[in-house]
C-alpha cells in the first residue's frame, strides 16, 4: 500500500533500527518505546490491516513472525519474559493499519493488562 507507513519502512523509504530481517518479515525499535524494549515485528508485504484480517490465505506469515519472535527472543536476552501484542482496530490503540507484533520487555509487567 503506497501511504502506509509500515510498507515505507518495510521498503526501506523510512529508515528503521532493524533489528531482524529476512524475505518477509521486519523487525525493528519502536521510535516511542513503552518499555525498555520495544520491538516491533512486520510482515513486509502488507498481508493484513489488522489480526482482524487473518485467513487462511494469509495466516502462514504470521506463524512465521512468530517464528521471528523467538528467534529476537532469544538474540535480546530476554530470558527473564516478554510480552507479544497485536491491537486491531482504533477502539484497541492500532495506529498503524499494518499488521504488526509487539514485543515488550524488561519492564515488571505481571500485574498489568499492558
Ligand atoms: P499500534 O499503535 O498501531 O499498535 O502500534 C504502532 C507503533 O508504531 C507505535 O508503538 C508507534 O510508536 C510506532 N511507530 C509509529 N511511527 C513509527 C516510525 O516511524 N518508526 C518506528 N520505528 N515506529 C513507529
Ligand atoms: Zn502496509
């Protein structure tokens, strides 16, 4: 999608601190980290505007970035936990209507939703 800013980044247009990367999937630091680690995981084609969008046509990309999760998981040391999110639609947070994964981590995060 031309306007989206995660198809932007994802073609290098917008530059990102790439922490993973491979044929299809992105990942990179949150430019506004709501925890001492932030990361953010992509499809680099923009299978989906949201999890709202999964189908089986679509659905394998996201086995893999979850896949790539582990894999940054075990690259950042983050032994100690880490959280996954996903918000779909304006009324759950998503501003960016790109399918993408949060990974959180190095905050105490046990007692909260978020
Ligand atoms: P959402 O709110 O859609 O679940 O998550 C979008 C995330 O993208 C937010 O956490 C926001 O800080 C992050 N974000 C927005 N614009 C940029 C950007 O240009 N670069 C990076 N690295 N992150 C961004
Ligand atoms: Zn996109």
């Amino acid at each position: 999608m031309s306007d989206c800013l995660f198809c932007k980044i994802a073609a290098g247009e917008i530059p990102s601190n790439k922490v993973y990367e491979d044929d299809t999937v992105l990942a990179f630091r949150d430019i506004n980290p709501q925890a001492p680690t932030h990361i953010l995981v992509i499809p680099k084609a923009h299978a989906a505007d949201s999890a709202a969008q999964i189908t089986a046509e679509n659905s394998a990309v996201v086995a893999h970035c979850f896949e790539v999760i582990a894999k940054i998981a075990a690259q950042e040391g983050l032994d100690a936990g880490f959280r996954v999110i996903t918000n779909a639609g304006a009324a759950a947070g998503q501003t960016v209507p790109h399918l993408h994964f949060h990974i959180l981590a190095g905050a105490d995060m046990a007692e909260k939703l978020l």
